[in-house]
C-alpha cells in the first residue's frame, strides 16, 4: 500500500513540475514556455540537473534541436508576420537561455547563444515588427490588427521582467543593456500608437477623433517613465479631445434645440431637450446658452409636485419613482400627491361539519374461506378556520394634468382544516386526526405587507408611465 501511494506521490509531482509543463508547451508548439520552464525546472533545484538521466537530457537537446530548426525556417519565410514572429520569439528564447547556468550543458543551446548577439537579435526584432506594422497602418479597418502587432513586442519586455524579477544579482552591464532595451520598446510602441492617432485625427469625424485622444493618450503612458509628453503625446490628447468634445456638445445641443422647437405643450419634449442640454455641458460646461435653456426646460418639462404620506417606505418609493420626470416644491403645485396606510386587522372564522359514518371492513377469512366482515360505526368531524388579515389604503393623486384617487384593502386569507375521528374508528391512516396550526396574526401580517406593497408599486409604476406621456 505504501509503494503505491509512493507511487501516487511521484507521479503527482512530475505532472506538476515545471518539466512536465516544458512538455506540454512543446506539444503544442509555445517554444518560448518549453525553453523558460525547463531552465526554470533546473535553476530553481539545481539537484534536477545533477540527478538528470543521459537519456533525458539527450531528449531535451533534441527538442532544443527541433525548435532551433523551425525558427530557422520562420525567418527565411515569405510572410513578413512569420519573419516577426521568428525574430520576437527567438528575442525572448535568448533572454531566457542566456540567463540560465544550465543553457550551455545542452549543445543546441550552447550554439545559439555562441552563435547570435542579442543586440543584433534585438534590433532585428523591431525591424521586422515596424516593418509589419507599417503594412496595417492604414484605415482598413479599426487598427486592431496595427495594434495587435506593435503590441506583440511586450512579450520581449515581459521576458526582460521575468529576469530582472528572478535574479536580483544581475551583472551592471546586462542590467544597464536591459534598460536600454526596455526603453527602446517602449519608445517603438509610443511612436507606434502615435502614428496610429495622427492617421485618425485627420479624418475628423468624432469616432475617429475619440479614437485618437485614446491612442495618444495611451502614448503618453507607455512612454512616460522615461519622458513626459513625449512627442507632444498628451498635448495632442488635450486637443484632441478638446475637438471630440466641442463635437460632442454641438451635436447634443443641436438636438435638444430640435426637441425644444418642436415641443409646444408636451412635457416630455422638454424633458428630452432638457436631457440634450445637460449631455452637451458634460463635454463643454456652459456650452452656449444651455445653462438658461436647462432652467426653461425644467421649468416646463419637470412636473412639480408635493407628497404626503404616513408611509416612509412608500414615500421614498414615489419620490424615486418621480425623480427623472418631476421635482418637490412648496409652491406653484402641478401635483398633489397623497398616500395613506390604514392599521392592519386580523380576525379568524370557523364552522364545525360533523358526518356519521358507517363502514363495513374484511378483518379476516373462516375455515371455509369466508370472508369475515366487521361493521364500523364512527363519527368524523371536520372544522374549518379561515384568518383574514387586511390592511386599508388610499392613494390619490390631484392636478392639472393627471388625477386618479384610489381606495382600497388588501386582504389576504388563510383556511386551516382539521379533522377528527371519534367512535369505532376502523384502522389505517386515512382516519388518523389532524391537527394544522394557523400562521397566526404576525405571520399573516407579512403575507399582507407583501400583498400591500405589490400592488402599491403597481399603481406607482402605472402613475409614472402615464405622467410620461404627457
């Protein structure tokens, strides 16, 4: 029993390991994790290496071979995207290996840094992607694709990352080289977006505009560790933006003006003009004349009204309700508003049916097979007890434009029946005696305050969707 849960263990850790998951991004083809994890798999327990079979380390070289291999064929492809790939890849593959004190025990490895520079790798990489991106720069389509590519080179600053993050003791001259790497990233992907926003910003509509003051604005924050505004980049997002939102406030106010003419006594035209003009001053504050066209708008297009209650939950209810089409005042009332709950009353009913039952039951068989029959005489008793809970209300609404005035109870019922059984009660349990207890008055009370306020927010919803309209 234990050399199989030994077993168990063992194999649970090797599915585990980072060797293991080395093999499975070689299966399906993600050279970059097989060659991280397998040197992760080393320098994190350098006894792995130690107790490593020949067998093993002959199968791992090969696959370091084979890999090697297909990036050799990706970089003499026709497709500039497989070129890109080729040259990011091997980027982030190099980083990886020359980082690692067990690269060099593996010949594939030991040839691959021998023979390339990382600078040349480096620099090749970034031709390839500016070379790529320069193909998608045009307005084809939304730049997804431009972005996706330009983008693809902070695989190489994550590689960067992964190593400075594991190795705190890193040579000053491979640190320094790093930097200069990060930075050369981070400039390529700013320039990237930048020339992506000036392609945008001259088509002028808002979409593209919108699209642009995002672009440089993201610009500004790839770059910005090593130098604010860069290229004008936050400049042009102000100024772009600027013209967005100038855009944006004519085109809301142009269609609160159309709401506003054409509105005559409907009050929901100037509320829809009143909305126009509040959209127009989140762009431009004081946009025009809107700040007299919004005290106009409310003045006609808001109901004003005055609520009473002795329901605090109900009063809120319609104030929240009202709250889009309508405000509170002391004066010059448009609506009275008045709803009021009565005291909640319980009270119980019962009547008693009483049957006289005869019932003739088989208790057995004589000698001869006879049945035996034994003559019951019993007498069921039935009582029925029905609680009512109700709660009185009224809801009225008087004004100029709407009236409606609502007197009504909710009541909820509740029936018990219980039975009993007295005499010669034959056996079996469809004559046992029941006993069902009554929800009682707190209960019922519940059921009818839910019942209460169903149909009270009903009437309010029905209320406010009429006031719409008007």
């Amino acid at each position: 029993m234990r050399k199989i849960l030994f077993t168990i263990l063992c194999l649970l850790f090797i599915s585990c390991s980072n060797l293991y998951k080395a093999n499975k991004a070689y299966e399906r083809g993600d050279y970059v994790e097989n060659i991280e994890l397998t040197f992760k798999y080393f320098d994190e327990k350098p006894e792995n290496f130690k107790e490593l079979k020949e067998k093993k380390k002959i199968e791992i070289n090969s696959k370091f071979s084979n890999i090697f291999e297909y990036y050799s064929k990706l970089k003499n492809s026709e497709k500039l995207e497989d070129r890109n790939q080729a040259n990011i890849e091997l980027f982030q593959i190099y980083i990886a290996s020359d980082n690692s004190e067990y690269s060099r025990e593996f010949e594939a490895q030991k040839e691959f840094l021998a023979s390339n520079n990382i600078r040349d790798i480096f620099n090749q990489a970034l031709k390839t992607n500016k070379e790529l991106f320069s193909q998608n720069i045009g307005l084809r389509d939304d730049h997804t694709y431009a972005l996706k590519v330009i983008d693809y080179t902070k695989n190489m600053n994550i590689a960067i990352n992964n190593v400075i993050e594991s190795n705190k003791s890193l040579d000053r001259n491979k640190a320094e080289l790093y930097s200069y790497f990060k930075k050369e990233i981070a400039k390529h992907r700013a320039d990237g977006y930048i020339s992506l926003a000036e392609v945008e910003e001259k088509q002028g509509s808002n979409q593209y505009l919108r699209s642009a003051q995002n672009l440089y604005y993201k610009a500004n924050q790839i770059y910005s560790k090593y130098q604010s505004n860069y290229r004008n980049s936050y400049s042009k997002y102000e100024s772009v933006k600027y013209k967005a939102d100038l855009n944006d406030a004519r085109d809301n106010y142009n269609k609160g003006m159309e709401e506003y003419r054409n509105a005559g006594s409907s009050k929901a035209k100037y509320r829809a003009a009143n909305y126009y003009f509040r959209e127009a001053q989140k762009y431009i504050s004081n946009y025009k004349d809107t700040n007299k066209l919004l005290s106009e708008t409310k003045e006609k297009g808001y109901f004003k009204y005055s609520l009473s209650s002795n329901n605090g939950d109900v009063k809120n209810k319609i104030s929240n309700a009202l709250n889009p089409i309508a405000y509170p005042v002391t004066s010059g009332v448009e609506l009275f508003i008045d709803y009021r709950r009565g005291e909640y009353s319980y009270n119980t009913f019962s009547y008693t049916n009483t049957e006289q039952i005869r019932k003739e039951i088989q208790t057995s068989i004589d000698s001869n097979g006879k049945a035996i029959i034994k003559e019951y005489n019993f007498t069921k008793t039935t009582t029925t007890v029905e609680e009512l809970g109700t709660i009185p209300y009224t809801f009225s609404i008087r004004g100029a434009y709407y009236n409606n005035n609502i007197s009504n109870e909710v009541t909820v019922k509740n029936t018990v029946n219980n039975v009993k059984y007295s005499g010669e009660v034959p056996p079996g349990s469809e004559y046992r005696n029941s006993d069902n207890k009554l929800l009682g008055s707190n209960e019922l009370k519940k059921k009818v305050e839910e019942k209460l306020k169903k149909e009270v927010n009903e009437y309010i919803n029905s209320m406010v969707n009429d006031l719409k309209r008007i």
